[in-house]
C-alpha cells in the first residue's frame, strides 16, 4: 500500500534540521550628541590620610558641590610659592565648565562653585535669560609677584582665580569689561558685589586699570577678617 510510505516521508521531513534563515542586518542607532554644554563629571579625590583635616573636609565639600577637579602633582617651588595641595578643576558644577582647568586650591575651588551656582546662575538667568555654561579661566596658579610690588600675588599660593569671560548656554560670550548701562552691565556688577563675602578679595572693571578685563577673586586672609572689594 502507498498509505505507509506516504506517512514515512512526512515524519521524516518533520525532524530533519532546518536550515537558520539568514540574518537580516541591523543598524544599530547613532548616539545622540550630548547637547552644549557636556556635564561635567565629578571626580572626588581619593581618600587619603596625609592630608590635612581641613583639606580632606574641603574636598567633601567640593564632592557635595559636584565640583569637578582632580588632584595635581605638589608644586615644590622655592620660598612661598610651593603649593602643596594643588587641584585641577574642570567645572565648577555639572553644567558650569572651567575652560582652561583652573589650577587652585581647595579653598578657592569652593569659594568660585558657591558663588557660580547660586549668584552666578540666578543673576544670568535674571538679566541676560540663559544660565552660564561656562568660564574662561584667565589665570589660576603662577609663581608671580604683584604688579608694581614685592609682595607675592595670591595666584603665587593656588589662593586666587581670575575669570575673563562668561559663555551662556546659548552660546553668548559676555567679556568681563565695562559696558554701557545694559543687562551685560548688571549681570557683571551683580557678580561682583556679591562674590564679596564669599571671596575676600574682589577687583574688576572700575577697580584700576589692572583689572579692566577680568575679576579677580582670592581668599588672603587678613589679620582683622576684613575683606577689599572695589
């Protein structure tokens, strides 16, 4: 009879290994560009037990601040100006770059992140209508004097950040310089009268003629606790 071999070649077809269809290619999606500007990422230092208490506690609160920095190699300089516990900082927040990296200290790290997220972003969002991206950092440390005198600068100590130019998320660039009654105007005056308390140094455009185009905030410490704002 037919019937059997019939029923034969179907069982047979239905266990024979069948062949994987060939597989369809995918393209994989492009990663979408990180949008203007690229968060910074903090990068605590590491835990260690040569450094000083105060140092160790500044560099927790730089933690909390999302600041991002990195340690530098210890300056050995002859006289004061070796600089023992030097930082890199890259950002003052997640979304507020240091460009160049800012070599400082701790102190003054803190300091600039403190007035930069609070003041900073409320009085550019207030005047100018977008936050700040970025800063231009115009100098941090350097083995220098000061201009006309013998005494060492607060830069000679990591003690001091000089800031020249303000990017805004847009993209906008706002020179630290005078300008005409303007919104550019307020948001530099308002920066600079506040940063006072927070620093205890602060000279900018109407200070003299050697801070015409930058701020410069340091933290020397002054026998009475006063500070010098102009």
């Amino acid at each position: 009879m037919m019937l059997r071999p019939i029923l034969l070649s179907i069982a047979m077809a239905a266990i024979a290994p069948v062949s994987p269809a060939p597989a369809a290619s995918v393209t994989l999606p492009q990663e979408a560009p990180v949008p203007y500007p690229r968060p910074a990422t903090p990068r605590p230092a590491p835990a260690s037990l040569s450094l000083p208490a105060n140092e160790a506690a500044c560099r927790r609160d730089l933690d909390r601040l999302k600041v991002a920095y990195t340690p530098a190699a210890p300056v050995k300089a002859p006289g004061a100006c070796s600089l023992p516990h030097p930082l890199k900082v890259t950002a003052l927040s997640p979304h507020i770059a240091v460009a160049p990296a800012a070599i400082i200290n701790c102190q003054t790290a803190r300091a600039a992140a403190l007035l930069m997220q609070t003041t900073g972003q409320k009085t550019a969002l207030a005047h100018l209508g977008a936050p700040i991206a970025r800063i231009r950092n115009a100098s941090g440390y350097v083995c220098r004097r000061r201009n006309g005198q013998k005494r060492l600068s607060e830069h000679a100590y990591g003690n001091a950040l000089d800031i020249s130019r303000f990017t805004l998320s847009d993209g906008r660039r706002i020179d630290v310089r005078s300008y005409r009654a303007s919104a550019e105007r307020k948001f530099l005056k308002s920066i600079q009268s506040k940063a006072c308390g927070i620093f205890k140094t602060v000279l900018g455009p109407g200070s003299d003629a050697d801070h015409a185009d930058h701020f410069h905030f340091d933290m020397r410490e002054r026998s009475n606790g006063s500070t010098w704002c102009k």
